[in-house]
C-alpha cells in the first residue's frame, strides 16, 4: 500500500510500515512543518496514497461529494 503519513504521525512509525511491504512516506519528506492540509490532501490524492493522520475531521471536508 502507498502511504503518507501526516505531520502529527512519528516518522518512526515508517520502517515498521515499510517491513510490512508498504511504500511510506512522511509529510514531512515534502513539505515544511506546518503545511496547509489542502496541500497534503492533495498530495495523497496526487500519489493515490492512504493518508494516516489524528486530524481527521480536518481532511474529511476536503473530500469531494460523489458523483452518481
């Protein structure tokens, strides 16, 4: 699985994910501290990454309504 960890993820939870065969990456690998979350929704989007983050409810209204 391709993921991105968010600024508020340890970035020590990266080899664990990876010994589990996933492709990580840290928010903070692309971004300085403190980027906008459109940015990262963006960036997860872009990639076709599960974003893993606490803030949740921040990201959720950034998702599209879906289309029928």
């Amino acid at each position: 699985m391709r993921v991105l960890l968010d600024e508020n993820i340890t970035q020590k939870s990266i080899p664990v994910l990876e010994k589990y065969g996933h492709n990580v990456i840290h928010v903070l690998n692309r971004f300085s501290a403190g980027g906008s979350d459109e940015e990262v929704f963006k960036l997860a989007l872009e990639e076709k990454r599960a974003l893993i983050t606490l803030n949740g409810k921040d990201f959720v209204i950034l998702i599209p309504p879906r289309k029928e």
